[in-house]
C-alpha cells in the first residue's frame, strides 16, 4: 500500500485538493487547517505491476487561481510475472531428444529461467527477452534434452526467478518415456488336434514390459477379429482373450496376436487350428419348370465344403429314396464337396411335399440338408378324411365340410341337393366358406339329406356325395288318450315320438298323481314307448306322462289318462244307511246315494220295495257327477211320518255291474253309539283316541270321554271339541298309570251308550322320560309349556275352522281328519247331563263343583245369527261363526256370566285368546263347527215348549 500526502499553504480561501493518475481522477477529498492556513490531502495507493510508470498529480486551487498549481511523481513497480508456461510434450520414446520451451509472462526486471530433470539442472539452448505489459519484460527459454526409460516419471521443472523481488516461480511437470513391450506368448489349443465346429475355444493372449503397457490385437489372417474381450492388466503386463465358436472359416486359419504401444514398435505371436465341419451350404437344382402328376422329375444335389467328406442321401418324408452319387471336388476351407441326383416319379399326393438331400457325416455323426417343395399340378381330388356322413342338432349351423385340394389351387366348386343347384339367392340361410364348406344357418330336418359336390380347376373335374343328418328334439304324442281299462286286466299306455335320433331308453314315464304307483314294465320299439301294467287295480287310475328325452333339449312329454272301469260301489257306512227329520209335514229330508264307478253309473229308487214315481211333486231326484263320484240326492217335500217314514233303497249300475243300499228315513232322535274305539297313541302324560261315528239321530251330534284310574272309585268327563272331532287327546295324566276309557255320543235329544257295547279301552300311560336339562324355574317353565300347548291349540283350530259344516242329509265322512284344537269340559258342560250341568266327584260325603280358572279362547259372534230360510231345505241352519259351546237343556247350576251370557257379547269381542292348560285337558285334530243355542223354533217338532 502507498501512502502520499499533498500541503498546500496559504491562499484565500484555502485550496481546494484532488489527485489524478495519468489524467484520471482519483481523489477529491482533503482537509483544511484554518490556523495554519494549510490544506492537506492523503492518498492511499494499492500498487499493481499495471502502476508501473505511472504518473500521479496533485493539483490545488481555489476562487481566485488562474489556473491550478500541481505536483507530479512518476512510480517505478517491481514485479513478478503471473504465469510460467512450459510448451512441448511431455512424452518421448526412448532414445530420441525432447524439445521444451519455457515461457513466462512481464515481470520487471526480467527474470532468470532454470530446467531442472528430478535434481539435475540441464542446460538451456536459447533465451529470449522482449518487452512485456506494464513496462515489463517477458522470457522464453528453448531446451532440448535426449531421454532414456530409466528418466521416465521424473519430474521435469521450469524456474523463474526475479533479482528484484527475490522470489522465484515455478512450471513442474512428469516425464513420461515410452519404450515397447518385451515378449508376447499365447495359450492356446495345439495345432494338431482337430477341434469341431461349433466347439467353443478361448485363444489367450500375454504380454509383459513397456511403458506403457502394450495393447494386444487379434488378428485372422491379417485381418483384426472383432467380439475379443476386453484386455486385462496383470501386475508386470497385459491378458486379452479371444472367444471363438469355431466355423468351417477357422479350419487352417491363422490367428496372430500383436502388441504394441506409443513405443510404435509391434510384438507378434501366432497360431493355427483344426477344424471338422459339416456341409457348409447345400443347394438342389433341377431342369423342369412345370411338374405335373405322372411325369418323371430329375434332381442334382450339390453338398457345398466339408471336413472330412459327408455322404449324400435322399428323403422324401418318411421314405428312403436312391440317388446317384458322383467323385468328390477339394472346396473353400480345405474341404471337399461331393454331388448327387434323384429321379422321382410324380404323383398328386407329392404336392407341397419336400424331397430333402441331405450330406451325413459319419465322423461329426452329424450333417446338413436342404429340400425342394414340389408344386405338382393336378385335377381337384377329396381328402380321405372328407367325411361322408354330417351330423346337426336342428336350428344349429349345419357346416358340411369340403376337404378339396387341387393345383392350381383356384378351385370352384358347385353343390346340389336334391339334384337343384343351392344358390345363396334361391335361401338366404347358405353360405359358402373360402374353402367352399357348405354352411346353412337355422338347419331345419327339411334340409337333411344327400348333397353332392363337384370341383373343377385348369386341370380338371371331380365330384362327392355327403350325407346331412339333422338331429331335433323329440315331439311325442299318445297314441290313444284317455285309455280304458277294466278293473284286473292288462293295461297299455303308448306314445309316439318324432325325434331324431331315436336312442335306446329315449322314454320313461312318470305318475301325476298323488301317492306312490309302480310303473311296472317299461318297453321301447323303434320310435313307440310302452308302459304297461298288470292287474290294474283302482289306485292305478289317473294322469301318467311320457317323457321322450334322446339328448337333443328340450325334451317332450304327453299325458296319458288311465281310466280304470269298475262296477259301483255305494258309500254304506253308518251315516249312509239313516236319515232322519220331522215327520210333521212341514220339513225336508234328503236321502243321499253316493256311488263310484266307472262307466257312468245311473240309479234307480224304490220305497219299501216299490219303484219311485218321480213325477210326485213331494219326490224330487237329481244327480250329480264329479269325475269317478255319481251322487243322487232324493229330496221328500213335508215329511210325513205316516208316508214317508219307510226304506228307501238305492240301486247303482253301469255296464259292469251294481250295487245296492237300504236307507232309512226315520224321526230324528238321540245318536247311535260310536264304533271302533280304539288308542292312537300314547306318553307318559297323554293318551290320543280315535273312533268311528254312529247315527247322529238327524241332529248335530258330539262327543264325551269317560275316564278313570283303575283304583278310581269316580269318572272323569271330557266334552270333545271341536264337537263333531273323532280323534282326541287327553293330557295331564300320570306316568306309569292304568286308565279305563269310554266314549259315546250325545245330541239335543240325548245320548247314545259308550262304544263297541259300553267296551273299556284300558290304557297304561309311559314313564316320564329324563329330562336332558334342569329348567331353573319348575312353576315357570311348567306354565310356559301349558301356554305354548294353548297356543298351539288355537293356531290348529284357526286353520281347521273352516273345514265342518253342519249338514242335515246322511252324507258325511266317518274317519275324516282334521287338526284343530279341544275345548277343556272337564268338570263343566252345560247341559252336558240330563239333571245338570256340573260333574259330581263322587268319593266324598258332599258334591263338589268345579269351574275353570282358566278361560278357553273365545270368538266374536252375534247374540242371534239367521239365514234366510230355504224351503226346499231342512230348517236346521249351518253357524258360520264360531261361538261357545253349550247344550239347549236347562242348567240346573248358574253359568260363570262372563263364560255363558250373550248378553256380554260386546265384551268378548274385545277378548284375546289367553293361554290355558288344566290337568286332564284336552287335544284334538279336528277344527271346530260350534252352534249358536238353539231358538224353540229350530228345535224338532217333538222338542218344541218347555223341556223338563
């Protein structure tokens, strides 16, 4: 850094100051000392080498100068130059001479420069100084040095020192000297030994000594081989390796390995292979341009270069053929080649087949071939494998392959069906295929049939048959329907079917009723099904079908009916054989024949023996036919008890026989007994019954059981219910205990004996069964169970309370069955007995009576419910609501006036059916028909006033 400082005196005012520097502004600051009269300014100088010379001036003025005073230095810069370059190559082969020039930028003075080799100083040739930057002087300095290798990688250096400063620069850079390789040897496989083709062999390659190391080169037959791998470098040399697949090429070929560096002098090794190869080319050429079926062809084959020689032969796909074979010729590769011919006789079935030569080497066990395509002219010809027969499901695509071959290959062809040309014009549904196959779109069996096809090219005509066979879904029909059959004999059931094809075990039959009937025998002949059934009974009766099934879906059936004829059969249980009604001449009695039978059965009537005459107005006869059912009905118009009190006799008959009933008409009066008491089932705690009714007396009719425990000194009653049920349950009895029970009958007018001739059926009820879990609560869980019985109840009765109706003719079903639920009367029935309506426990001193506590369901009804009244018909009336159970005799004890007043007919309707169970309760199957009490007018005429 310079420092200079600028004093001017006196002057008013004082000077103003400023420095320049070769005319260029530097500074114009300064400072003023008024006391002194002086004015002062500093200038702080960074000195460069472009300073050098420079000339810097201070110049002062002020308000009154003239022209400004000033004072000039001129400055002298030492300093060193910025770069040293040394020109030229580093690199040199030994032995020759190494020219250098260093160079170095201005500096002042002038520097002196220096080389130095490691330690050595070496003499410089020529300096050279001229003049530089910022009045400076540049240097350059030419050397040239002879080098040898034992100089490389010294460090060779240029200095450049400055007397002035004192300080010197420096260029340093590494010699490097080149000098070649000193040997190459190769690994490599012997030169006598016979390598094969396609053999893969590694050709190594070394190199050791030179600076640098040397760079290996294969060569085959002087030419460089491209694909070696990359050169590797060893601790005192080189590696590189040659890769090679061997090629016929390689059979005597000479590979030269060279090795070289920037010394530019080359180190050679070289070697030679064996090689055994194949045929390297085969070709097959002949004279004959056009080949057609029949002529004779002629073939040459010529086997190109092969080591050692290959022997030629002939194919002709699977077939051997001879050729000629002719004297061997030497070849590329220091091979031979060898050369053979074929004649073939042609025929169409060589068309595009390949005649193949191929030259074997029995050494190599290995050889090469080639092949000639033959293109053998001829006339169109069907495939062997043409088929002949052609098989389709109706609606299908039918497609009748065409396997045509001919050549030319362009070859049309015309199909007939039926001797008619088929154009796509004449049905939309053909279409031909590019190979001329037929297709036919929605085949109908219309289409079956022969069709014949016929090809022609430029060499000719051919033509074929082909047979359409179209399948399709079975239609079936019977072959008489309804079939007729007598009771006992032999019957046949036959369908037809239209189908294709017809298979074996194409038919089966099938039931449509209800129940199980066996098939027995079933046959098949030709397109006919046949079921047949031996010793037809009446359970054969009804609808079978044929079912035709032969693969093709969907498959068809027909119904078949078979009506079995038998003579009549009249309905002649209890209630078929009585009627009764008022003989008052006012009512109307029904006297109902029921018959079945097959043909249609007529009836005749007669009374006390006597053939009715229809024509009386009072008699009137109607029948009515449902199916195999013949009922006739004979309706007495104001009964008398004189007239018509009497036997009424029904004859039915039809072709095959009769059959006849005695009914009589008599008063209505108390029910005949039941019949046929017996046990349906029995558990620990309850019994099940079953019983055939008797004569209901012409009034609706219900049921008791009677029971007891055997050491029982009194009996137990049970009213059933629905009234008109035959089938019962008694629960809540003991386990382990005998019981004798009974039942009978009982109407309006009384009640009959207990059944089978006042019979006890004893019963002894089951051990209760482990139970498989403890319930927590006994008196819960029991009421639970009792709750879910009731509830139980009441959904059976809702389901069956539709199934009775209250009828006034002889026509009912004894045994039928219907589930529904019991109403409990255990200890109270009104009007149950004659005399009351409580039941008496008879072990002790006093009478007892007993009321539920638990309530049965009860239903809404109206306190009096009417028909309108039918003239021609009894005036008893069917109750279509249900109602509460009770007997039109007198109670000699009050009813419970919520269980028994009509007059709270309101209030019942707003009641819920509550669950109930008592001990002793019952169950039935049977729904319900309860009737309202009876008025004293729809009482019988003999019952009508006060009952006593």
């Amino acid at each position: 850094m310079l420092k200079l400082v600028c004093l001017s005196e006196g002057g008013n005012p004082l000077a103003n100051l400023h420095w320049t520097k070769n005319g260029k502004l530097l500074s114009n600051s300064w400072e003023e000392d008024t006391e002194a009269q002086t004015s002062s300014s500093i200038l702080y100088l960074l000195v460069t080498p472009e300073d050098n010379q420079a000339v810097l001036c201070c110049e002062s003025i002020n308000l009154v100068s003239l022209s400004p005073q000033s004072v000039r230095r001129k400055i002298t810069v030492l300093f060193e130059p910025e770069e040293v370059t040394v020109l030229g190559s580093f690199e040199a082969i030994e032995g020759t001479n190494l020219t250098l020039c260093c160079y170095t930028t201005s500096s002042n003075p002038p520097v002196q420069i220096r080389w130095w080799l490691g330690f050595r100083e070496l003499n410089a040739s020529i300096v050279t100084v001229e003049e530089g930057d910022n009045g400076g002087m540049t240097t350059m300095s030419n050397m040239t040095h002879w080098v040898s290798r034992e100089e490389n990688g010294l460090p060779l250096t240029c200095e450049a020192f400055n007397k002035g400063t004192r300080f010197s620069k420096t260029q340093t850079t590494i010699l490097s000297v080149f000098y070649p390789p000193q040997k190459v040897w190769l690994d490599v496989p012997p030169q006598d030994i016979p390598l094969r083709s396609g053999t893969t062999v590694r050709l190594v390659c070394f190199s050791s000594g030179g600076n640098p190391t040397g760079t290996l080169t294969w060569f085959k037959n002087g030419k460089p081989v491209p694909g070696a791998l990359s050169q590797m470098s060893l601790d005192k040399g080189v590696i590189r390796e040659l890769v090679l697949v061997l090629m016929p090429s390689d059979n005597m070929a000479t590979y030269r390995c060279d090795a070289k560096n920037q010394a530019k002098k080359i180190i050679s090794a070289q070697t030679k292979l064996m090689v055994h190869f194949p045929a390297v080319s085969m070709k097959i050429i002949t004279k004959q341009k056009e080949l057609r079926q029949g002529q004779t062809l002629t073939l040459e084959c010529l086997s190109g270069s092969s080591n050692p020689k290959a022997n030629i032969s002939w194919s002709l796909g699977p077939l051997r053929l001879k050729g000629l074979d002719k004297p061997p010729k030497k070849a590329e590769f220091g091979g031979v080649s060898v050369h053979s011919s074929l004649s073939l006789k042609l025929v169409s079935q060589h068309h595009n087949q390949r005649v193949i030569c191929q030259a074997y080497s029995p050494l190599l066990a290995e050889g090469a071939n080639t092949y000639f395509l033959l293109n053998v002219l001829y006339p169109p010809e069907f495939s062997p494998d043409q088929p002949r027969h052609v098989q389709v499901v109706e609606d299908d695509m039918a497609t009748i392959p065409l396997l045509v071959s001919g050549n030319p290959e362009k070859v049309s062809c015309t199909w007939l069906h039926r001797r008619e040309m088929l154009v796509k014009e004449r049905d939309p549904r053909y279409h031909w295929a590019e190979d001329s196959s037929l297709e036919i779109k929605n085949v109908t069996r219309k289409d079956a049939g022969l069709y014949t096809v016929e090809c022609t090219n430029e060499e000719g005509v051919n033509h074929t048959s082909i047979t359409l066979d179209v399948w399709y879904a079975p239609s079936v029909k019977a072959e008489k329907d309804p079939v007729y059959v007598n009771l006992g004999e032999t019957a046949d059931l036959i369908c037809v079917a239209d189908a294709n094809p017809i298979t074996s075990d194409m038919f089966s039959w099938k039931w449509l009723g209800e129940g199980e009937v066996e098939m027995e025998e079933e046959k098949q002949e030709d397109e006919s099904g046949l079921l047949t059934i031996h010793d037809v009974t009446r359970a054969h009766a009804g609808h079978y079908q044929c079912i035709a099934d032969n693969g093709i879906a969907p498959p068809a059936s027909a119904d078949v009916q078979l009506i079995v004829c038998f003579k009549p059969e009249l309905q002649k249980g209890a209630q078929w054989r009585k009627v009764a009604s008022r003989g008052d001449g006012t009512s109307t009695a029904e006297i109902v024949c029921q018959a079945e039978g097959i043909p249609r059965v007529e009836f005749s009537w007669a009374k006390n023996g006597v053939s009715m005459d229809f024509a009386n107005p009072r008699y009137e006869e109607w029948t009515v036919r449902e199916g195999y059912f013949h009922t006739s009905t004979v309706r007495v118009v104001n009964v008398s008890t004189a007239l018509d009190y009497a036997i009424f006799s029904c004859t039915a008959r039809n072709a095959l026989g009769e059959d006849n009933l005695d009914i009589q008409l008599v008063s209505t009066n108390h029910p005949d007994p039941p019949s046929s008491f017996h046990q349906l089932s029995v558990s620990h705690d309850s019994v099940t019954l079953e019983w055939i009714p008797g004569f209901d007396g012409g009034l609706q009719q219900r049921f008791r059981i009677r029971y007891r425990f055997e050491r029982s000194d009194s009996f137990l009653y049970m009213d059933v219910f629905p009234p008109r049920a035959t089938t019962f349950t008694v629960t809540g009895l003991s386990p382990v205990t005998t019981y004798n029970f009974s039942v009978n009958a009982l109407n309006a007018m009384g009640e009959s004996g207990y059944a089978d001739n006042n019979a006890v059926l004893t019963i002894t009820t089951k051990e209760r069964p482990e139970p498989e879990e403890v319930p927590a609560d006994d008196d819960s869980s029991s009421q639970r169970g009792r709750e879910g019985s009731m509830l139980d109840g009441k959904k059976k009765e809702e389901e069956g309370s539709s199934q009775l109706t209250v009828s006034t003719s002889n026509k009912y079903e004894s045994r039928e069955k219907i589930n529904a639920t019991a109403q409990r009367t255990l200890l109270i029935d009104s009007g149950s007995e004659t005399d009351s309506n409580a039941y008496e426990n008879y072990g002790g001193e006093s009478s007892h009576y007993y009321y539920p506590t638990n309530l049965p369901p009860l239903y809404p009804h109206p306190e009096e419910t009417q028909r309108p009244v039918d003239l021609q018909s009894h005036v008893y009336e069917e109750v279509k609501e249900w109602g509460l159970y009770q007997d039109v005799q007198a109670s000699s004890l009050p009813s419970p006036p919520s269980l028994f007043d009509h007059r709270l007919s309101h209030q019942r309707n707003d009641w819920r059916s509550p669950s109930y169970s008592q001990q002793g309760s019952g169950r039935v199957k049977e729904p319900m028909d309860v009737r309202q009490p009876q008025r004293d007018y729809d009482l019988p005429f003999e019952l009508r006033g006060e009952l006593v």
